[in-house]
C-alpha cells in the first residue's frame, strides 16, 4: 500500500479473503477490499516500519509503526498489529488489524 499499488495489493488476497479493521465492518471478497482502499481508507498516504514478523505455519503476525498522512491532512503515527491467514495459494485468507492508540 505505501507505493499506492492497489490493485497488486488486492491480488494477494484470496478472492473470498476477510479483512477486519477497527472502525469498518468486515471486508469480504476483493471488489470490497478495492473499493475500500480506493474510496473509503482514512488515511491518503503514508510509510510502514515493519518491527517484527513472526510466521507459524499458515499464519503470520506483524508489529511495526505507521506514519502518514489522512485524507483531512492530518498527520499519524502509529503502532500497528496485523494477523494473518494464509491459502494453501500463500493468499491472505484473513487478516486483521489492530492499531495501538488511547481508547479507555
């Protein structure tokens, strides 16, 4: 995603693949994810620092920080998790995010 290659990050996910995120209901299927990327993210832009990955057999977790730019202008940075599940195609099955930031 941060060199805006959507459509390449769309086909790696499965084509009936789910993605959770905070704040969206479910994504399912590719068209959604596109539509998704294309119209509805939050965010215009930005970089990702991948901290750590750590793979265990059809699944994989990530832990970085992001930093960017929002569609209103504003700045983020933040900590990120995503949790992955793959296809026996090594597509993204699943996967779910979680961001680090001041709730409760």
């Amino acid at each position: 995603m941060d060199a805006g290659d959507v459509a390449g990050l769309v086909d790696i996910f499965a084509a009936d693949a789910v993605y959770s995120r905070p704040g969206y209901q479910p994504l399912v299927g590719r068209a959604n994810l596109e539509r998704f990327y294309r119209e509805e993210r939050v965010i215009r832009g930005g970089h990702h620092q991948i901290r750590s990955i750590l793979v265990a057999g059809e699944e994989a977790a990530v832990h970085g920080i992001f930093d960017g730019t929002l569609r209103d202008d504003s700045e983020v940075h933040l900590r990120f998790a995503d949790f992955f599940v793959f296809t026996a195609e090594h597509t993204f099955a699943r996967r779910d995010t979680f961001f680090f930031s001041p709730m409760v």
